[in-house]
C-alpha cells in the first residue's frame, strides 16, 4: 500500500488581505484593469496589477447600505478569500453562501464589493465599487468548499413542511419552541456540537465568537470554520495530512427542531516535486466523509477556479489521473497559469514557482444515492530552486573590451550596482564612467544583463606574464536585488583576457668624433623601465653627467667615448673603437625589453714621432685585458715607465735613443721601434696581474728620412713698436739664469704639486691647447740685461680658474721649472735652445694629472715660483 507519509511532501497555503505596497501617489485609475466572472459556487474578481500597484488595498463587503471591513479573521468567518501574487496582480474569491452575499432561493447571488486604495498621502483614496450577480442551481445534497483560509460544508434541508400539515404539538414542544424564541433562533440555528473529536457544545452567538459561521437558507444549511481552529483536527487519509471539521447543527424547521451532521476534510499537503513535475496527491476516498461506498461520477481540474477542459489540459500538459488511493494532478514546473519568484536566502539566488490548481469531485453515495460535490482551491509553492546564473565571457581580447553577459534572471531582479577594484559604482555611474551596462528583456519574460570595460580602464588590473604578452585582468561583483521585497544578493564574476600587445622601445644610437649619441622610443612600458648603462643601472647622477633627457615618449643621452660605462674593444695607430652598451629591463621580471650596443672609432693617435727624436705613446686598456692596471705598463726597458697613467691610460714619452728602443734602416728610411708589455719580473710583492690574463703588447714604431732637404719659406714683419710689460697688481719675481729652456704652469694655490693647474710653457713651447697662447718676446740688451741668451721674456693673457662659471678665486701662482745647462754639452734640447714639440704639434697634461719633472738630471733643475698674483678689476 503506497502511503504518501513517506514521501517529501509539501503544502502551501496563503490568504492575504491587506497587502502593503511602495507608497506612490496614484492619482487616477482606470477600471478596465477589473475582471469578475463566477465560477460555480464562487464568484471571482480578479485586480490587474497596473490598478493596484503603488497603494495599499482594503476590501470592504457591502451589504446592503452597510460596509464591512473584510479583515483576514473576517474574511476567513464569512467566506471570502484573496491572493496577491508580488507584482499586485490580486484574485478575490467569495463563496456564494458568504456572509454578505445577497441570496435569492438559492438561484441567483449578488456580491458586492468595493476596493479602496491608499496612497502615500491616507487622504487619497481610490474607491472602486464591484458588483456581480452570479447563477448556481446545479447544487448537490452536500457541498464542500476547500479555499485557501477557510473550510465550508452547506446541506440540502428536506421540505418537512408537508410532514408537520395536521399534526398537532404538545406542551412540550411548546415550551422548547418559547426556549428557541428567547435564544433568537426560532427560524434557525439553535446550537451546535463539534467533535474534536471530543463533543463541545456551543449555541450560535458562542459559536460566532468564536470564529465560526453558521446560517440556514431557503434550502440549505451552511457551516464554515477557518483552519487552526481549537474544534478542527488532523487525519492522516491515506498518507495526506488532512484538517477535519466536524459538528451537529439544531436548527428549527417549520415542522419542528431538527438536527444535521456537517463534515468537511480539507488536505493540507500531498504535494510532490521533480525537477519538472508537480504531483498533488487527494485521497479518493475522503473517510472523513463517508459512511459507505461511493462511485465517483464527475472529476475536474482547473486553474485559479476555474475548470479546464481536456484540450486546455492537454495544451498545458496537464494530467488528472486516479490511483487505488489517490485523485493525482499533475502540473509542469513552469507551466504559463503559475509564475516564478526570485529569493535571495543568505545572499544566494533562488527562485519558485507558484501554482493555484483546482481539484473537482462529484461522487454518489450507493446507499443513500445522495451526491457530494467536494471543491479544492490549493496553492502550490514549489521548494526553493537555488539557481546559477550563467557567465557568459564574450571578450574577444583584439577589441580591447571586456565583455561579459549574466543571465538569465526573473523579471523581479534588478542590477543596482557593480564593485571594481577601485570601489563601488551605480548602473549610472558606471555608464557615466565610459563603461557599458545593459539590461536585456527577453521572450520568455525573463532577463539579463551585459558589462562591457574597456581593457585600459582604471579599474582593469594587469601584469606580464612573457615578455610580449600582457594578462588583463577584471574582477566584478555585481550588486542586485529582488523587488519587491529588496532582498539584496550578489555575483562575483572575475574576467581575464591575454593580448600578445607590448610595444618594446625602439633605440638608436650615432657618433661624432668625441661623442656617443642615445635615443629611446618608448614602448608599451613608457619609461617604466630599468636602463643599465654599460655594468650600472642608469642613476639620477649618472643622468645628470650623461644629459639626460625625457620628454614622455623619448628620451635621449649623450656620452663621451671615454665614459666610465663605455669600453674600448680595439686600438689602431690613428683611432680607438670605445663601445657602450645600454639594456631596458622589465622592472618586475628583469626581461629584456631593448639593447643596443654601440661601437665607433674615435680619432686618436696611439703613436707620435717628433724631428726632435721624441716619441710619445699612448696605450689603452681594452676589454679583453680588463684586469689590466696602465700604470704596470713599461716599456722594453723595464724602468721606462708611463709618464703619467689612470685606470685606462697610459702616456708614455721618451728619446728615440733610450729606453731600448731599436733601430732599423731602410733604403731612405730610419725606423725606431719599442714595445709597450706588461711585464711579471716585477719587484717581489708587487700587485701585478696575473700570467694567466691576456698578454699586453703594442709595438710602437717612427719613420725618419734619412737624407732630406725642405725649403722654408718665411717673412718678416717689422714691429712698429717694442712689446712692454703692462702694468698690474700681482708679485713675480723670477731670475733665471744660464738657462736656455723652462717648462712653466699656474696653480691655485701656493703648493706647486696642487690641483687644478694649467700650462703656460710645456718643454720650453707655448701651450698650443690654449686658445691665448703664451708670447715669446725676443730679448735685447740694456741696462738691465746684460747677457740676452740668458733671459727669457713672456706674457700671457691674465686668468683665473672657474667651475660651473664661477671664479673660485681672485688669484693665482706661476711656476716655473728652469734648466741650468752645461754650455759645453749639446745633449739636451732645451739647452740647446730648442722646443721639444714642434709647431704643428701639441700636448697638455689631462685634467688632474700632476706635473712631472722631466727626466733631465735633477742636478741642473732648479725650481721657482712666484708669490699671489692678484686679479683686479682695476
């Protein structure tokens, strides 16, 4: 035996009577959104939501010239009921032997009603005025009435009249007819007894006290009892909860004091839920109700009322179908007479169905061959259907937009705002922000809604995962809600999309004689990036002594081919090959973004031969000897050292007769030849490098001509006037004497050694890298001069030492370095009256090298200075 107690089963039931709503001002209603029409023993007003919307509705029963509030208590007492789906549609269903309903012979009803609507103001009111007349004579012995609140039993009264004709009544039935007339119910209802199933006895006025409602027509007898009463019970008829309601009614007929056994049963579940299928399970044999067999003669379903025949059932997909135990009614989840409702239980979507079928059962007792119409009005919620809304990523990553679709919703969903990264926007705000935000109706009723963000969009987070390829990334919450009620719930949705789209920085590099030159074209990056120039990550230093410059899509260096950060890769005799190299790193991920390596020749002559016999040399450290320390480099004569050396130069000068130089004859040619190596027989502790680094060797080498005659051709101009000394504020006082050559320079300071220095005479020459050389005057013979080849006579332009424009000080100091010669020995040039550079040629010592004595025998060197010489503005 199938016993529906085991399986999950559901019951829902509703009456609302005054349903409150957003308080809109309504200033005018149209009554076309009123429908009524009767539905056999119930007549039924249906309110179309456009009426409703905005107001709170109050019903009011009228009777005759008097309005009765119809409060959910009263209501359930006297035969009425409502339903209001969230949206305001509202169905009002009156029995037609309600309190209030006029009743001609149980033939025709009248029902009257008025809807009053409040606004937001309680001084507006909308008052709609309902009225119906309705027909029904097709009444069976017994009629039951199952409505959402409310459980009603009305019986035909026999015609006894005929019975009572000729009979005649004693005092006894005097007496009780005088009791009957002092209680108020001589023509009616007297008391009754409810079995609970324990017996209470109530007469009519307790009864109505009480909830109840009792009443005789012409021709029948009715009885109505809201549910959850204290005489009402529960049974179990075969496994659907049912709620009984049984009583015997005395009522006063013509013919005397007659008594009637009411019963109504009514299920309170027997629902059953598929995914698909709702199964409403009734009792075929409703034993509350019976006494004996029955044949069931007519069976009916219906919606909202009203009977369906077989081709709408059909249509629908409706089934009503008999088991042993049960009358089954089946219905579709989402069938077009029902409609869904959004939830949000603990912020998560769900949504039910809601359904109000019918159920109609006329059956015949075998015994009596009375008939019972029995009426089931039972709505049916549907358990909540928690419901993933589908994200749909409709980014196509070449658009640069993000896009993304969210559905499908209920039509009682609302988007009310979207949480980025950067915080929470408004549907308006986001649009007003350049996003997109759409909401879209579909056929079915439903909905759904679209965002579409841009890729460069402050709120879109990004980072590189390869070197080209760039990862967006797009986190959402979106913010909605369910209407009416406003139960908020939310979506998170995280978007990503991968673009193969850096831009890398362009660079190009050129050179000019002294110089390299840098450009970077931005990428993708900007200048978001790390420049390593050379073995060094480019510093705002750096950038200072390398002119930097940015313009926010360029930026620009200029180095000199001596810079720190560059390397010399090749020495040739008139050039060196000095290189930069300059890399863009990724910030994050140190991934090369761009390099450049830029390599040029720069003039500059490794070797120098002068007609005095002097050659000059220069070797430079190059990358394939990084280990190497210039100031180690010697000639092939171990003691010739460099005459001055830093970390990448060394300068050598020396005698083509000394410092193992060779010499080699060819035909007309003289070829002297030396060698500049780093030699490991140093003295022991010495920090040398180590055998195992490249070897360093230069051959240096000059051509002289070995017989050769040159034409000078020269003229004089006469001198119109003898060169005298200005005067000036300053103290020199410098004697020389059997001297024919000095070497000359200005310092500072008082020390001789001290930097920074300048050369006014270099090996008894003018300083040709000055732009205002010095001038020899010729000198003559006086007073004051008695021997002329012992003196030397000069000017120079007056000068001062500056940095960044700015004249450190008002003075400075000359020395002088003059040479005692032996007149009788001719191996120096300087006392052979001779200048050791050439014109044509020059040389200055580099900016902070000291100055060396020269390698003449310090025995004939004689060092002077002269005291502070004052620059003035006189």
């Amino acid at each position: 035996m199938l016993r529906l107690g085991n399986i999950l089963l559901w019951m829902a039931a509703a009456i609302i009577l005054c349903q409150a709503r957003p308080n809109v001002k309504l200033n005018s209603l149209s009554s076309s959104g009123l429908r009524s029409d009767c539905a056999a023993n119930v007549i039924r007003l249906s309110l179309d939501k456009a009426l409703a919307v905005g107001n709170q509705l109050e019903v009011e029963a009228i009777n005759g010239t008097k309005h009765i509030l119809l409060t959910p208590s009263m209501a359930a007492q006297c035969g009425y009921s409502m339903e209001s789906d969230p949206w305001g549609n509202t169905r009002i269903y009156t029995s037609l032997m309600g309190c209030f309903v006029d009743n001609k012979d149980d033939a025709t009803f009248n029902v009257g009603l008025r809807l009053q609507m409040y606004g937001e103001n309680p001084s507006d009111v909308v008052s709609h005025d309902v009225s119906q007349t309705c027909s029904y004579t097709r009444w069976a012995s017994r009629e039951i009435l199952c409505d959402r609140n409310y459980m009603e039993v009305s019986h035909h009264m026999a015609n006894l009249d005929a019975e009572a004709k000729g009979q005649t009544r004693d005092g006894k039935d005097e007496k009780l007819n005088a009791n009957l007339e002092a209680s108020g119910a001589s023509q009616g209802i007297w008391k009754m007894t409810f079995y609970t199933p324990e017996p209470v006895a109530m007469v009519l006025q307790e009864a109505e006290q009480a909830g109840y409602a009792a009443k005789t027509t012409s021709s029948r007898l009715v009885m109505r009892s809201p549910y959850n009463t204290a005489e009402t019970y529960s049974e179990d008829v075969a496994g659907v909860p049912m709620e009984v309601f049984r009583v015997s009614a005395y009522y006063m007929a013509p013919q005397g004091l007659n008594v009637v056994n009411l019963a109504a049963a009514c299920p309170k579940g027997g629902v059953l839920f598929t995914e698909d299928m709702i199964s409403w399970h009734v009792p075929r044999r409703v034993t509350p109700l019976l006494d004996g067999r029955i044949t069931v003669s007519e069976m009916h379903m219906g919606i909202n009322g009203q009977r369906l025949d077989r081709s709408q059932m059909a249509a629908r997909g409706y089934t009503l179908s008999t088991t042993d135990f049960h009358i089954v009614v089946e219905i579709p989840v989402g069938s077009p007479d029902g409609y869904y409702k959004s939830h949000a239980p603990d912020y998560q979507y769900h949504i039910t169905y809601f359904v109000e079928p019918m159920l109609e059962v006329l059956w015949r007792t075998d015994d009596t061959q009375d008939d019972t119409r029995y009426k089931v009005l039972f709505p049916i919620m549907t358990p909540l259907m928690t419901q993933s809304p589908q994200i749909q990523d409709d980014t196509v990553p070449e658009t640069r937009v993000f896009s993304v679709l969210l559905g499908t919703f209920l039509h009682d969903v609302e988007l009310r705002n979207i949480t980025f990264s950067t915080g929470v926007l408004t549907v308006e705000e986001s649009n007003a922000k350049g996003f997109t935000v759409q909401e879209h109706s579909l056929a079915n009723g439903s909905k759904s809604f679209s965002l579409q963000v841009p890729f460069d969009a402050d709120v879109v987070l990004k980072h590189n995962p390869e070197r080209l390829v760039t990862s967006y990334f797009l986190p959402l919450i979106f913010g909605l809600i369910v209407l009416p009620e406003e139960t908020p719930f939310a979506l998170p949705v995280d978007l990503q999309a991968s673009l193969q789209d850096i831009v890398l920085p362009i660079m190009a590099g050129t050179c000019d004689q002294n110089q390299f030159y840098i450009s970077v074209k931005f990428g993708s990056h900007g200048s978001n990036f790390k420049a390593i120039v050379g073995p060094r990550e480019l510093t705002a230093e750096m950038a200072e002594d390398y002119n930097f410059y940015e313009n926010g899509t360029h930026l620009s260096l200029i180095l000199p081919y001596t810079a720190k950060d560059a390397v010399f890769e090749l020495l040739t005799a008139e050039s060196v090959k000095s290189r930069i190299d300059l890399l863009l790193l990724d910030r994050a991920n140190d991934w090369v973004l761009a390099d450049l390596y830029l390599a040029c020749y720069f003039p500059l002559k490794a070797t120098e031969c002068h007609p005095n016999g002097t050659m000059t040399a220069v070797a430079v450290k190059v990358e394939s000897t990084r280990n190497l320390k210039p100031s180690q480099l010697t000639l092939k004569d171990q003691s010739c050292t460099p005459q001055f050396s830093d970390d990448r130069f060394a300068y050598f000068s020396f005698s083509v007769d000394t410092c193992g130089t060779t010499r080699t004859f060819f035909d007309n040619f003289m070829m002297y030849e030396n060698e500049i190596r780093l030699s490991y027989n140093n003295a022991k502790g010495a920090d040398n490098t180590s055998p195992v680094d490249p070897d360093y060797r230069q051959t240096i080498s000059c051509f002289y001509v070995v017989n050769e005659t040159q034409t000078v051709a020269f003229s004089a101009k006469p001198r119109t006037y003898e060169p005298a000394a200005e005067i000036g504020t300053g103290q020199l006082m410098v004697q020389m004497r059997l001297a024919q050559g000095m070497n000359c320079w200005a310092t500072l300071y008082e020390d001789r050694t001290s930097l920074p220095s300048w050369d006014i005479i270099v090996d008894s020459c003018e300083n040709r890298n000055d732009s205002y050389a010095t001038i020899f005057h010729p000198v003559g013979s006086d007073s004051r001069v008695l021997v002329p080849s012992h003196i030397k006579r000069f000017s120079v332009k007056m000068f001062t030492f500056t940095k960044d424009d700015e004249v450190l000080k008002d003075q400075i100091y000359v020395h002088c370095d003059a040479v005692i010669c032996d007149t009788s020995s001719q191996a120096d040039g300087s006392c052979r009256g001779q200048c050791v550079h050439p014109p044509g040629q020059s040389y200055s010592r580099p900016a902070g090298v000291k100055k060396e004595r020269r390698s003449t025998d310090s025995t004939r060197q004689r060092q002077i200075s002269s005291g502070a010489i004052i620059l003035s503005n006189l």
